[in-house]
C-alpha cells in the first residue's frame, strides 16, 4: 500500500501543472454551488427583513373609494384587534409632503402612525425613541425621520432634538425629531429610490382622524387569509356596505414573492451544478489521455523488455554453441 501511495504521488507530481489544473477546477465548481446556495438563502433572508421594515408582513386593510362608506377609524382598530389571530393593529395615514431645515429642502412621505409602530410595521430606531400614546393623545409635533434624510439636511444622522418644517396634506409647523431610523443596506431603496421618497413619521392625530390604512399583524401567518376575510366581514357589516373593505394579506404576497425567490436560487444552483458537470467531464478526459499515454509507455517498455530477453536468450543459445565440444582424457 505504501509503495502504490508513494506512486501515485510520483506520478502527480510529475506533472504538477496538471495536477494544479484539475484540483482548482474540482474546488472552483464546488465553491460556486456552496456559494449560490449561501448567498440565495442569505438574500432571501435580507429581503424579507427589508419587507417587514416597511411594513409588508401582515395585513393591510384599505376601504374602497368607489363604496362611499365613511374612512377608517379608531373604532374600526377596537373591531380589528378583537378578531381571533390579529395580534397588534395600528392606523396610518400617509400623505405627500417635503421638509425644510436651513436652506435644505427634499420632497418626503409623510406617514401618521400610532404608538404600536414596532410591532405592526417593524419600525426600528438607530437612536432616540418611538413615538408613544402621549404624543398621540396631546398631538405633539414630534417626528421620526430616516438617517439617510437626517444626513441630507443636518449633515450628520445625530440631529435629536433639532427641528425641521414639515408641510403637508393638513401639517405645517415646526417639528421636533425624537428618533432616527436606519436606511443604510436597503435593498429596496438603492434600486427604486426615485420612486421610493425617504419617509417622515408623526403621530397620527395631529394629520386627522381618517385613516388611509390599518395595518395588522396576527400571530399566525398560515390562516393570515382566513383571518383577511373575517376583517373584510366585519367591518363591512359595521360600514353597512359588502366589499366596502378591503384587506390585502401582504404575508400572502411576501409569500409570493420569497417562492419566485426560492426558484432563482435553484435554477442558480442547477447552473452551478452543471458548470460543476462539464469540469468533472473534462478532468475525465485529461485523467483518460492520460492512461492512454502511460498505456503506450507501458506498451513500449513491455516491447523492449521482451526483446531484450529474447536477445539475452539467442546470446547465451550462440555462446553455449560456439564453445569447442569437451575432450574425455584417457
């Protein structure tokens, strides 16, 4: 075993380019499918989370302009959180504005929500602190703002307790911010940022009453439809119209969209797999014309043996004739 081990070992390092060749290519096609794999799951990972930073993991409860049927309300959100499975539910009103700081400006969404923005939208500060009832209840013109927004008018995303006008659909005033929400990474935003203005977040109650949505969270996303359907029954009852609401389960849709995810990935790894396949064929046929060489060495060296012995034999055959026959002695 030993001296077949030490052979083979003269033999690859015979030809080290070769041997060189073939091992980075059994290692780069191994890596690429490793690394599909890796960086697919990690994605879809990363996605999700930048779903749920805006708000596109439960259910989002709109009325239909067309039904004439009165806007959501406080009340409606009292209804909503007493269905089974709904586990937070908050208003939001959202409206277009822009927001001024020195001689800086920039066109913004301005977004009322509630103080349950945590848990309904995923909401997380970098620093400061959520807007809470108190806010709520008093119509303080406090605001949460995004770092990327801070850094564009202050400069630096440490801005709080600074303030900044912001004007909209019913707000005007002074604003003071109280917290900052991380954008750095987003996916979503580097490829959709003219579509996607940096949002401004202030306490619902100081927009209005009227909310544009209420978003709900539920505590089991596999009966999230079922759940969708009895929000969609139990306000329209309360409305006095049917289909006057609607209920969009966004954890359906993300749902959706992590399945199409799920599919790339594989079609990814059945790319890298068979690049994988193609560098096994070619190691094959280098490994075969190597055979076929040391076969025709082997061969060469069988013929040479051979004539060698058949040489040393019809020597020795001549010598043994050419002596002179031994003479007996009297």
């Amino acid at each position: 075993m030993g001296n077949l081990i030490l052979g083979v070992i003269r033999q690859l390092m015979r030809h080290k380019w070769r041997t060189v060749m073939i091992a980075l290519t059994v290692t780069v096609g191994v890596m690429a499918v490793a690394i599909i794999d890796i960086v697919g799951d990690a994605g879809i990972v990363k996605f999700n989370n930048e779903l749920d930073s805006l708000g596109i993991s439960g259910i989002s409860v709109t009325v239909n302009a067309k039904s004439g049927v009165t806007p959501l309300n406080g009340d409606d959100i009292k209804q909503i959180s007493g269905i089974l499975n709904v586990k937070s539910a908050m208003g939001v009103i959202k409206t277009k504005g822009n927001v001024k700081f020195a001689d800086n400006e920039k066109d913004v969404s301005v977004v009322g929500i509630g103080e349950n923005s945590r848990d309904t939208i995923s909401l997380e500060l970098k620093e400061g602190r959520y807007i809470n009832e108190v806010d709520i209840k008093s119509y303080s013109n406090v605001c949460l703002v995004e770092d990327s927004l801070a850094i564009d008018l202050y400069g630096s995303s440490n801005c709080i307790g600074n303030k900044v006008d912001i004007k909209s659909t019913g707000v005007s005033g002074k604003f003071e911010i109280i917290g900052v929400i991380p954008t750095e990474g987003s996916i979503l935003r580097s490829v959709a940022d003219d579509m996607m203005k940096s949002n401004v977040y202030i306490p619902y109650s100081v927009i209005g009453n009227g909310f544009s949505s209420i978003a709900v969270t539920v505590d089991d996303s596999t009966v999230s439809d079922t759940t969708a359907r009895e929000i969609e029954r139990v306000i329209g009852f309360s409305k006095g119209s049917k289909g006057s609401v609607n209920a969009n389960d966004m954890a359906f849709q993300r749902d959706r969209i992590t399945n199409l995810l799920d599919i790339i990935k594989q079609l990814l790894t059945v790319i890298g797999a068979t690049s994988l396949f193609v560098s096994s064929l070619s190691i094959m046929t280098i490994m075969l014309l190597t055979v076929k060489e040391r076969t025709y060495e082997i061969g060469i060296k069988k013929s040479i043996n051979f004539g060698l012995k058949r040489l040393r034999g019809l020597i020795l055959r001549r010598s043994v004739q050419d002596k002179p026959p031994k003479r007996n002695r009297l």
